[in-house]
C-alpha cells in the first residue's frame, strides 16, 4: 500500500514539470505570435520618421494629410503644409505613415 502511494506521489511530481513547460511553451507562442511582430512594426514606424524629408507628403495620427516644408531636429517637430498657405506644426512622433493621395500643393 505504501508502495502505490510513493508512485502517485511521484507522479504527480512529474504532472508539475510537465504544467511549467506548458507555460513556458503558452509564452513562446505569445512572444513569436504577438510580441515579436508588434516589435518590428514599431521599429519600421521609427525608421519611417527618422527618414522624413522636406516635401515628402505624410498623414498623422489625426488623419491630416500634408506636405513636410520644414523640420526641427531641436523641438522633434515637423511644419506641414496642409492646403495652400496653411501650414500646422506637429510632433514628428504623431506622423505615421507616408502619404500618397495628397493633393499637388505650392512649394
């Protein structure tokens, strides 16, 4: 009798290895399925704002589209030209993609 209680006991030891690599593996799967990829889209963001140039036409978080005229490297900021004579200034960090369907504005 005590023989079969060593051996449940011992297996239940085994079931508390086999529950730790089941989470372990639960967080691999979240980390290449979810985390990873949202890492990656973050730091293409990042590269797109560092290479903004003047007269490259962008949107911003608010959905404004726009022409860059000038850029502060001092303030991280960005003055866009939304309609002729009309320009706004926004931080460079709210700028997120490229835009393309912007109308032709003056230089």
């Amino acid at each position: 009798m005590q023989q079969l209680l060593i051996l449940l006991q011992a297996a239940q030891g085994d079931g508390g290895m086999g529950m730790i690599l089941m989470l372990v593996a639960m967080f691999a799967i979240m980390y290449f399925f979810m985390i990873r990829p949202q890492q990656k889209k973050q730091k293409e963001i990042q590269k797109f704002r560092n290479s903004i140039e003047r007269g490259q036409e962008v949107i911003t978080a608010g959905g404004v589209y726009g022409v860059v005229r000038e850029i502060d490297d001092v303030k991280n900021a960005l003055l866009i030209e939304v309609a002729n004579g009309v320009r706004i200034r926004v931080d460079r960090n709210s700028v997120f993609a490229a835009g393309t369907s912007t109308e032709n504005y003056a230089k």
